[in-house]
C-alpha cells in the first residue's frame, strides 16, 4: 500500500512539472512563428520588386542592381540603392523603367502591394497590347506611357477611381476608338498628353480645357481645343418619287445660285470703288473706316524690313487719336504698350534671315528697341490654337530664355516681339571674322558658363512644356545669344506644335537628328542630341556640317569626327578651338565635357540620356585652375549654380 501510495506520488509531481512548462513552450512557439512569418503576410519592398520584374521581358541586364539581400532604398533617406527607382522617405515612391527595351506584362497586381508608388514611367520601350488595368492602383499620381507599342481601345474602367491621378501620357501609342470621357471626370488631371495615337471622335467637353498640343496627330479627332469641328452629317434626304419635283428642285437652287452670285458680283464691285474713295493710308497700310484696324500686307512688312515705310497721320481730322483694334497682342504687362502704327513708323534695320524669315531691329519712337521675327511657315494653325500657344509662351519665365512680349497674327503669316539684346549670337564668336565680334574670343570659363546656362534653358522647357515633344526643337549656335555679361539667352523656341510640319522636316535642327532618319520620328530626347551637337560645335570651334543641309539625308557628323580624333595617336587635346584661352590646367574637366557631348549624341536613343541625367553630369563639370595658373583668366565667366528644377 505504501509502495503504491509512492508511486501515485512521483507520477502525480512528474506530471505537474510538466505541465510548469506548459506556458513557456507556448512563449517559445509564438515568437518563433511571429520571427518566421511577417505580422502581416505580405511581402518586403525587394521581393515585391523582384517578383514585378519577373513579368518583364528584356535583353542584356537592366536590373543587375536589383537585389534582395540590399534593400531598395536607404533608409530614412531619398536615395535608392537599386537603379530605375524613386525613393522618398526610405521607401519606394516611383518607378523610372524609360528606354530600357522592355516588353512583356506591367503585372500591377504586385505593384499594389508597394504601399507608397504614387508614379511609374515606361517611356520608350516596346510594350504592346492593352493598357494594365492603372485602377488597380488608385494611389498614382502620375504615369507616363508614351512611346511604346499600345494599342486598341482604351477601356474607361482602366481609369475608375484615380482620384490622384495628375498626369497622364500616352503619345506616339497606336491607341484606337474615342477618348474615354472618365478623363475628364478625373478629379485631379492636369496634364494629358495622347499626341500621336488613332484616337477619333469628339474629344469630351470636359477636356477643352487643355491645351490643344496634347491632341495633335489623331486625324479622326475634332472639337474643342482643336480648330476642327465636329459637325456631323446632316441625314441623307430620301430621293423624291417624283422625278418632276426632284427637277423643280434642281431647278430653284440652280436660279438661287445665279441670283446669290449676280448680288456678290455687284457688291464687290461697289466696294471696290468704295475703298479706292475712302482709303485711309497709313505708311502703306489699309485702315478699314469702319473698324479702324490696321490691315497689315506682306508689302507693309517687305518695306518695313528695308527702312522704307514713312510715317503717317495716326490721327483722325480733330486731332484725336484714332481708335485702333488690339492686333498687337501683348503677353506681358510690365513693358511699354505700342501698336502697330508705332511699329510700322519705326527706323528698321535688318538682322538676318533665316529659315522662318526674317528678324529685324526697330527703334521705337517712345524709346524702347525691339526685336521683330517674322515668320511666313506657320499658315496651316488655326487662329485659336496660335493664340492660346502664344499665351503659354508668354508664362515661360527665365533668365536663359529670351521672352515673348507680344505678337501679330495673320494668316499667311506672324510676327513676334522680343526684347532687344545688344550682344550677338553665340554662332558669330565661334565662327564670325574678329570685327563682328568685337576681337574677342570665348574662354574656356565662358563656354562652360554658355553650355551650363543652356541647359538650364532646356531642362526648363522641358518641365514646363511637357506636352511638346521636343520642346525646343530648334536648338543651334545661333539660336543662343549672348547679353554683355555672356549669359546664355535661347530664341526660336517651342515652335514646333505651330509650325507647318512639312517646313518643320525640311528646315528645324530636331529633323536633324538620327532617329528621324531611322523612324521618321523625334522624340522626348531629341533636343538633348541638338544639346550635345551644341557642346561639340562650341568646344572645337567648327560648325556642325549636318545642321546645314536640308532635309534628314546629310551623313556628316560633328561627333563622329570628334570620336576620329580622340582615337587617333596624336595629341587628344587637338579637338579643342585652337581660339580657346584659358585652358592650362583645365584639360581634364574640359574633356569631360566633350564626353559629355558625345554621350548626348548617342546615335542609340534607348543609350542616349535623358535631359535631366545630361544637365546633372553638365553641372559636374568645373573650371578647375585658378587665377595665378599661367594664362587661366576669365573677365566674364561668373559662377551660376542655381538649384535646378526637380524634372520629377
């Protein structure tokens, strides 16, 4: 009994230490499970990302820095670790996949689980088919499409729910069906460009308000903010059953016709006699009696050019001045108003002439001089959609872009008023006899400050005009002035959407580039091969020989005559114009700049940087030396390292 009662006894305490260790084999297996398993079953930023590019088909290896032992970005900071990415914050804000030759599925189902993506590019790449449903990430604030392959309708579902969405691009797509009206219904759309697609149909009345460019190139397309209406056939009339009424019919409209035209006959007549009565001259420009508005003729603008057209009463018989219509239209409101009169009466003097026609200096009677550009290739825009380009120029504001303050619009052809820069242009230093410039020469400080200031001018345009494609598109030494300080001042700009395209082709630097001659298009980094074509021509003194031809079809090339020099035995630093100065101890950064240059002149687009990587590897370069290095001076070089404009 006793032995039994022991025995009860040890199993009875055995038992109760083990169950002392109940509680903490729980603790161990929870945490185990809590280190083993996320808390909330979703993946990491990394294994995101890498399971994302698993959908995408490439060559070569544009991800080699993707990778899952290092996080994408730094923590707790804007920089990532991984290439093609935005980070803010130490987490992943955009994707930036451009020019990479990608194809394959956008798998947005693994995006959405990237809880901070607000933006995604693919520009230029090869996807195809149909968009990825965006809805699917409704956090997006911006998603650029443009250059690729897409094609077919665009279903509005695709849309529902973007509620964040600002900006939308879908050019040089092959895009089909009419534009989905949720476009207009999105909340927060200000920008949306689908240039270049197969859309038709009306465009939805919401989005009149943008700016017409973002249209241009789908011909089905019409209405507001396009000049192409959208009147629809009127319904066919059912043939008469009676072959005498439908003969009656045919009858009246013929007399209507001949009455119609004996009246137009009779009042042209008589309002030809009336004008040769009441003409009203002003140097040799028509005023109408009844709307006292300047009519402006190619003779008045002929004779203006060549100092010929005199003065002229622009008062009525009482001594009043007379009422005249604002043809003039002014984009700035902090400069002395003029008008066309004034214009006509000033003392002209030619300045040149180029592709557009010609730039003439008038000396104002009231005082201030002005630069007149008149340009006769820019008759097939219409007067709205000219207009409102006008007033979107008038905006822009920065110190390396010559301003637009006012301009005249005809038909047959335009004038633009700029201010009067008493400096010449960048083309006359580096090619002009020494008189016409002054005997100076450019140092090797000054053209670094040109070239900088340049492309502060450009990476501008490109922000503020993201729905031109080029948005300067006539980029040449000539095109830059220079003030008397030698700061850069850029002209001729965002032309391109009013512009006739076949004169644009033929004429304009962007037509130049080497992907035209491929495709037969430009592109968002046309502008940066016009920029390096510009750094190359003001490092070796010698013009592009391929900028002066017409058409796309000339094959010499600046830059392949540098890279035959740089590759020869001979001394490397015999590509630099032998006119430079101050260039002892500067070899290094002045060959970094030329490199610079090739590499804008990529032949290879998907090789060739984008504006925002060019400025920055621009703004790398430095003078280097100092002042009591042998012949290294600069009286006019001025440091300038403003912030540039976050491109994002």
């Amino acid at each position: 009994m006793a032995q039994t009662t022991q025995k009860n006894y040890k199993i009875k305490n055995k038992n109760n230490q083990n169950y002392k260790h109940l509680p903490f084999l729980f603790v161990i297996a929870f945490l185990l499970a809590f280190v083993t398993t996320p808390s909330d079953g979703k993946l990491s930023e990394a294994e995101i990302l890498l399971k994302f590019s698993q959908s995408l088909k490439y060559d070569g290896n544009p991800f080699s820095t993707w990778n899952a032992n290092v996080p994408p970005c730094v923590k707790g900071n804007n920089k990532p670790n991984w290439n093609s990415l935005f980070c803010e914050g130490g987490m992943v804000y955009g994707l930036n996949l451009e020019n990479l030759g990608l194809s394959g599925t956008l798998d947005v189902d693994t995006l959405k689980e990237l809880p901070n993506l607000r933006t995604i590019s693919v520009l230029s790449n090869n996807f195809e088919g149909s968009l990825p449903p965006l809805n699917k990430l409704p956090a997006l604030k911006s998603a650029y499409f443009s250059n690729n392959k897409f094609s077919g309708p665009i279903d509005g579902k695709t849309f529902e729910g973007m509620n964040s969405l600002k900006k939308l691009h879908l050019a040089n797509n092959q895009f089909t069906g009419q534009l989905p009206p949720i476009f207009g219904e999105l909340p927060k759309l200000v920008e949306l460009n689908v240039q270049n697609n197969k859309f038709e149909g009306p465009i939805p009345s919401s989005l009149s308000r943008l700016y017409f460019s973002a249209f241009q190139g789908n011909d089905g397309l019409c209405g507001p903010p396009l000049t192409k209406s959208c009147n629809e056939e009127a319904p066919k009339k059912q043939e008469s059953s009676s072959s005498s009424s439908g003969w009656k019919i045919a009858l009246i409209v013929v007399v209507v016709v001949a009455v119609i035209g004996l009246i137009a006959v009779v009042l042209i007549t008589r309002r030809k006699k009336n004008n040769s009565q009441q003409e009203v001259t002003l140097g040799s420009s028509n005023i109408s009696p009844t709307t006292h508005e300047p009519k402006l003729t190619s003779a008045d603008l002929n004779k203006l050019e060549q100092g010929q057209v005199a003065a002229s009463p622009d008062r009525s018989n009482d001594g009043k001045r007379a009422e005249q219509g604002q043809k003039l239209l002014f984009l700035k409101d902090d400069i002395e108003k003029f008008d066309l009169p004034d214009l006509l009466k000033a003392s002209a003097e030619v300045l040149g002439s180029g592709v557009f026609g010609s730039t003439y200096k008038a000396a104002l009677s009231t005082g201030p001089v002005m630069v007149v550009k008149r340009f006769r290739h820019m008759n097939k825009v219409g007067k709205e959609d000219f207009h409102e380009h006008m007033r979107r120029l008038g905006r822009l504001s920065h110190k390396n872009l010559l301003p637009v303050l006012a301009f005249y619009y005809r038909k047959e052809e335009k004038l633009l008023v700029f201010e009067y820069v008493n400096n010449v242009s960048l083309a006359v230093y580096l090619h002009g006899n020494s008189k016409s410039r002054g005997n100076q020469s450019l140092d090797w400080p000054t053209r670094l400050k040109i070239v900088k200031g340049v492309a502060k001018g450009i990476l501008y345009l490109y922000n503020e005009l993201p729905s031109i494609t080029a948005p300067h598109g006539h980029l040449k030494s000539s095109n830059v002035l220079l003030t008397e300080t030698f700061e850069p001042v850029l002209t001729d700009y965002a032309l391109l959407p009013v512009v006739n395209i076949e004169h644009a082709q033929e004429h304009m630097i962007s037509y130049k580039a080497p992907e035209y001659k491929l495709s037969g298009k430009i592109n968002r980094k046309t502008d940066v091969w016009t920029l390096g074509m510009l750094i190359l021509e003001i490092l070796t003194g010698k013009f592009p020989s391929n900028l002066l031809g017409k058409g796309s079809h000339d094959t010499d090339d600046l830059a392949t005559w540098v890279n035959s020099v740089l590759g020869e035995d001979s001394s490397k630093e015999e590509v630099f114009d032998k006119e430079m100065k101050g260039t002892q101890d500067c070899e290094g950064e002045m060959m970094k700049l030329l490199k610079v240059g090739l590499s804008c002149c990529e032949a290879d687009v998907e090789k060739r940087w984008d504006i925002k990587e060019a400025v920055e590897k621009i703004e790398e370069v430095k003078e280097k030396g100092a002042a009591g290095d042998g012949d290294f001076f600069s009286s006019v070089a001025v440091s300038d390292e403003t912030d540039m404009h976050n491109s994002r």
